[in-house]
C-alpha cells in the first residue's frame, strides 16, 4: 500500500530474491523433532490396533527386542519400557539428522504442505533404506530369532507337560510356520509403515513451521507471510515491473484503528482468513505497541503483578500485516484516508537524532518540517480507538487527580504511593531535634504527636472517585498494599492514620451489579478499613485537597479519578452520526456506519444498541472482543461478496466479576450469583485463561503464587523528589553542564 510523504512514495521496486525470510535454526529443528515424535507415535498406531494378530504380535516384540538390545531383559515390562523409549530416540535422532542436513543443503523449505509432503517421503525412503536394512538384518534379526524360538520353546515345554507328550517334530513346526508368519510381515510392512512415519513428520513439520515458523517478509512492505509461494506471489501481484498490470480492482486495503480488545480481534481473524489472500492488505495503527489486558491494571499499581506481564507486543500478532505505532491525526471518511504520525518520538527529539549526519540533513530535515502528514489509503475502515478519560470540565481535578486507564497511570500510581509511604514513616524526624536522631524514639516532643498524626493522616488518605468496577478494584487493591507494607516495612506510621475512601455519586456502589451483590462488596470494602461515601460528586480538588459538592473538605494528597468516559475528541469531529449524549459513533446492528459503507466501528467508541432492550451495550472489554468478531465476519462477507451472511450483534452478557481485595469477589455468571473467595478463584482463572499468549499466562500466574507466600515489593522505580528537585534545578539554570 503505497504512502507518501512529502511527495517521496516509499514503496520502491524490489526483486523476488531479495525477500527477507525471518529464519531460526533451532526453532525449525525443533518442529522437525516434534515431528518426528509424532511419526514414531503414528506409526505404531496400524501395528498395534488395526493389524492382523501375528504382525501385532510381531510388532509388539519389536519393542522387547529393542529392550534387550540395550541390555534390558527382565521383567518383559522393563524391556517393553526400554524398547519404547529407544524407538521414540531414534525418531528424534532421525529428526535431528535430516533436519541438519536440509538446512545445510539449503533444501529446508516446509512451509509448504507439498513440500512437507515431499520432505516425508524423502525421510521415509531415507530411513528404509539406511537404518531398516542393516540394521534390521544384521542386529534386529538375530534377537528376533532368539526372542522367537524361546518363546515356542516354552509353550511347547507348557503345553507337553500338561498332556504328558513331548513332539520334537510338532515344535520344530510351530517354529517355521511363526518365523515364516514374521518374516513375510517383516518384508512386506516396514516400507509402508517407514513412509507413514517420514510422511507424518513431514506434515506435521509443515504444519508447525507454518503455524509458528519462519516468516517470508517482504522487504518494502514490511509484511510477513507464513508461506514462500504466498510472498512470492505478493510480489508478483504488488512490485512487479508490471505493476498497473497486476494491481486489479480486487485489490483491498484495510486499515484497523485501534491495538486494544476489538481490534486486535479483528486482527488476527482477518489475518487467519486472508493468510493466502496476496489481494487483501492489511494495516494496523495503535499509539501504543503493545495489547494492555486492562482488567488487571489495578494489579500492576499495587505491584503484585510485574508490570511487563500484562501487555503485549502488538507486533506479535502482526503476521500478515503491516504496524505502524502512530497516533491518529485525521479520518477524511470522503476521500477515505487516514494521517497519521509517529507517537514514539517527537519532530525535535528526531531532528536532533539524525542532526549529525551531513549526508541524510537536508533530507530528512524538508521530511521533518514537511506540514504534510502521512496518509493510509483504505477500501475498508475499522475504527477501535478507545475511550479517554472524562473529567465533565473540571480543569482543576484533570491537573490534580490520577487516573487508571493506561500501563503509565498504573506505574505513576505505584511510585506516588510508596513515595508517600516513605515521607509518612519520616515525619518523625521533624518531631525531634537534630541532636537527638540516634535516640530518637526516646526524645519525642509529646506536644508534636497531634501535629504528627494529623500530617501522616493527611498523606496517606487516598480518595478514589466513582464506585464503578475500576474505582473499587483499584481501592480495594491500594487498601490492601498499603496496609501489608505498613505492617511489614513502614514501622513509624500509625495503621489507624490509613484513609482509603470512595466517593459515589449513587446511592449504592457497583450498579452494575445486583443489589445483593452489591451490599455484600460495601460490607467487605468497609471491613477492611475502606470508607465509603454515597449520593456524592466531588466538584473540585487542589494539590492538598478534595471539595464535595456540599461543602466538605477532605485533605488528602491523593485523588483517584475513575469517575467516567468520553470517546476523543477526534472521533467527535469526524464528520458521521454520533450518540448526543455521550458523543461515541453510532453504528448500525451489523456495526457499519449507515451513510459510510466499508467503516466499521467498536468497542468504547462506538454507540452499540442492543436489539433487546435498546439500551447500549456497556464498554467492557467482553464486549469489544464479541464486537471485532461480528466486525471481522461481515467484513469478510462484504469483501467477498456474501452480504447475506452478515451477522447481527446480539450479545447476552455472560456474566460480570470484580475483586474486592483480600482474595475476595462478587460475581454473575450466567444469572448465577457467587461471593467470596470463589468468585475471586473464578476472577483469577477467567482472566488468566483470556490472557493473550502462553508466555504471559505463566509469568501472571506465577506472579500470583509467588505473592501468596512473599512480602510485598515496595520498590519505587523512580523517585519522584529527585525529579522535582531537578526540575527546580533546571528552572533556576544549576545544573551543571554536561561536557
């Protein structure tokens, strides 16, 4: 999809053999491994359950006789465990070898089902004719006649003692016709079952690199195929010579807005569908490079969780697509295009980057100046922008109060709290005279303890404002790490000057929930030391403190804003119907813009009505992931021509949970109400199961075990009066100088 920028077209012509292939040499060994465990395992499926009974039977001496090759004779359970285990080795071996010397040939190219498919027949052929051969003649045969002619020996030793007969000839019989019986079995099977193994590895070697192997990159595009041929016909059908040729009027562009919930959910699903498609192009824009599994946020402030373990690099999910991490500047839906602008860096940070190189300046310095914005072209729009935070005109609380939507909020909230924690267990340094530190638990001015108290109660009262899911998670969550880092670090504070509040402007907390539920969540919130203020709005705030709408004062150096959202002021300018009262986009039931066919919309911006009730569906992320689901079908069927297989979005929540603190929750699942330490064991697995990769399901989880039996970490990442102190310094030119 070509770009420009300053009139400069980005998209240059490249040559099918200057392709990038993003290759690892171990991971595509390791798939030629697994795959042939998988051939060793299928091909002992035919023998064991589908053959006749004396190839069985032969087979299943197989594994005796690998057994006491390897010195293992008695018990026959141990030698059947040995033999297995040999022949599971030599499929790995196998593996291994022929993996090794595809790659060094340069012949390693699965990722095409054919070519796994020839790859098996080659190993299938190759292990017939190097290892069934030899050594089945010269070291399998001679213990396959040995384990034989015992075990007649002794049936026929049996069976004579018990009728009191003893026929030499009989048994000499017996011998020919079971060793006859074997040795045709023997000539006739070991090829076909030796293709079935090469051929199951191959194609399951095919499937892994496909799935989670190498990526075929397209240098100009910056887009990664799982298959060879699929590039090489991107190439053909986009940068050849004959580029107006190949660039027909199927050719589609889609641009995906947005990297939360919803669209990366319309990601990866176009993705799947179109991975074969060299005629769909796909774009993603996100401020941020990462997925943020927002549900845990308040996890992060409070330090259980490391930080890094709930986001999630957008760019991992970008395997047939284009990235641009970029804020959003402008949606022309009239010419349908995009701008768009790097968020990473700024014009001067870049300017200065790029400053000292003479040969690129005077390039790259008309690019940086250029009031042109880069614009992507679509054919298809999907608009998943999110929410900001909604302070209803209220300058003063915006500038005084934090808030708990983003990874930064989190962090900031985490190193304001521990800040405070440590300026409250120092204040008694100011009760005692400099003389008296060392002792000075002993030279406490009793006339200062009043004063004392009222300071360390006025820096650890935390007001958080609205009683909605994110403000009672996040205070049951600051309440508890509070309270377990005073008791097991900050010895000089007062647990009885800890002020946790919350103040709503309903008469209950949690209206999302039920009544019940709702009550069961205020009584636990208040046992453990929350206090809660109801039929409230705050109306203003100052760096030291909080006003409420009738009169009262709070002092508290703390204000957590978690009182509402409003969609951005960008998509409230773009030129399409919006909800008056809340100013999201308004959407049809296949979640389309009426008068802009191609634009889709989801998520927090976007005015879903549900066609039951006609109220809007809530701005939650279940309902975003449902959302780019029914986005992504439609899209697909509107691409594809099948407008008759558009789906409505009707969506019955399945059920709401939140966590109160102390291995405590409330929850609705399904009409079914559930409290208490199960509802946050059901919380926990939940999410856990909808994290976004194995990797982060593993360090979440861990993260949690590890907190049930460890003291909490109050680490401040940084410290926040060293940063004003600088800044002070920088204001009044001390710095010293940098040389």
């Amino acid at each position: 999809m070509p770009i420009t920028i300053a009139g400069i077209n980005m998209v240059t012509e490249i040559k099918p053999q200057e392709a990038r292939v993003d290759f690892s040499f171990k991971r595509e060994v390791f798939f030629i491994i697994a795959g042939g465990i998988i051939g060793a395992m299928v091909m002992a499926i035919p023998f064991t359950f589908f053959s006749a009974e004396g190839i069985s039977r032969a087979y299943d001496i197989t594994w005796v006789v690998f057994g006491h090759i390897v010195g293992v004779h008695s018990p026959i359970s141990s030698a059947i465990i040995a033999g297995m285990t040999i022949h599971i080795i030599v499929g790995i071996s196998i593996g291994i070898v022929s993996g090794v010397f595809l790659y060094k040939t340069n012949l390693l190219n699965i990722s095409k089902p054919s070519n796994g498919l020839r790859y098996g027949l080659f190993v299938g052929i190759f292990v017939y004719l190097i290892f069934s051969i030899p050594v089945s003649r010269f070291v399998l045969n001679p213990e396959f006649r040995h384990v034989l002619v015992g075990n007649n020996n002794n049936n026929n030793y049996d069976e004579n003692r018990n009728n009191g007969k003893n026929n030499d000839n009989d048994n000499n019989s017996n011998n020919i016709v079971t060793f006859s019986n074997f040795q045709i079995a023997s000539i006739l099977y070991p090829i076909s079952i030796n293709l079935l193994f090469g051929i199951t590895l191959g194609l399951s070697s095919s499937f892994l690199s496909i799935k989670f192997g190498a990526r075929y990159r397209c240098p100009s595009c910056d887009i990664s195929f799982s298959r060879i041929d699929i590039l090489q016909n991107h190439l053909l059908f986009v940068h050849a010579d004959d580029y107006d040729k190949h660039q027909t009027t199927n050719r589609k562009r889609i641009v995906i807005l947005g990297g939360g919930f919803g669209g990366v959910t319309v990601l990866k699903k176009l993705q799947n569908h179109f991975q074969t498609d060299v005629s769909i192009d796909i774009t993603m824009v996100s401020k941020d490079n990462y997925l943020l599994f927002t549900p845990m946020l308040h996890e992060i402030a409070s330090g259980m969780i490391e930080t890094r373990h709930i986001v999630t690099p957008i760019r991992e999910f970008c395997n047939r697509s284009r990235f641009y991490c970029a804020t959003v500047k402008n949606i022309d839906l009239e010419k349908k295009r995009v701008s768009i602008r790097s968020s990473t860096s700024s014009t001067s940070a870049m300017a200065k980057i790029i400053g000292g190189s003479s040969s690129l300046s005077t390039i790259d310095t008309n690019i940086l100046e250029s009031k042109t914005q880069p614009y992507l072209y679509y054919d298809y729009l999907v608009i998943a922008l999110g929410s900001e935070t909604k302070f209803f005109g209220m300058l003063d609380i915006q500038q005084n109060a934090f808030t708990i939507k983003t990874l930064n909020d989190a962090i900031n909230l985490r190193n304001h709290t521990i800040y405070l924690l440590e300026q409250s267990d120092q204040l008694i340094l100011s009760a005692v005279g400099t003389a008296d530190v060392e002792n000075i638990y002993g030279n406490i001015d009793n006339s200062n303890i009043k004063t004392f108290d009222e300071l360390q109660k006025k820096i650890l009262t935390f007001v958080i404002v609205g009683g909605g899911f994110a403000g009672v998670e996040t205070a049951g969550e600051i309440n508890d790490f509070i309270r377990d880092s005073v008791k097991e670090h900050y010895h000089n504070i007062d647990i009885n000057n800890i002020r946790v509040i919350i103040v709503h402007s309903g008469d209950r907390l949690l209206p999302e929930m039920s009544k019940q539920l709702a009550e069961f969540a205020s009584e636990r919130l208040r046992k453990s030391g929350i206090e809660i203020i109801l039929n409230q709005r705050v109306t203003g705030a100052t760096p030291n403190t909080v006003r409420l709408k009738d009169g009262t004062i709070i002092p508290t150096k703390t204000i957590i804003w978690s009182g509402g959202v409003a969609p951005s002021s960008l998509l409230t300018s773009i030129s399409c119907e919006h909800d008056d009262k809340s100013g999201r986009i308004t959407v049809d039931k296949y979640l389309e813009l009426p008068n802009y066919k191609g634009v889709y919309a989801l998520g927090d911006c976007a005015y879903v009505t549900d066609p039951n009730s006609g109220n809007p569906y809530p701005p939650t992320a279940q309902h975003a992931i449902r959302e780019g689901a029914i986005v992504a079908n439609n899209l697909i069927a509107s691409i594809e021509g099948r407008l008759e297989d558009r789906k409505i979005f009707d969506y019955k929540t399945k059920g709401m949970m939140a966590s109160i603190g102390k291995r405590t929750g409330i929850g609705d699942l399904l009409g079914i109400e559930v409290q208490g330490l199960l509802a946050w064991l059901i919380w926990r697995s939940y999410y856990l199961v909808h994290l976004p990769t194995v990797q982060k399901k593993i360090r979440v989880l861990a993260d949690w075990i590890l907190d049930m039996f460890f003291k909490r970490d109050v680490t401040m990442l940084k410290t926040l009066i060293e940063e004003e102190e600088k800044a002070g310094r920088e204001e009044h030119g001390s710095l010293p100088s940098s040389s």
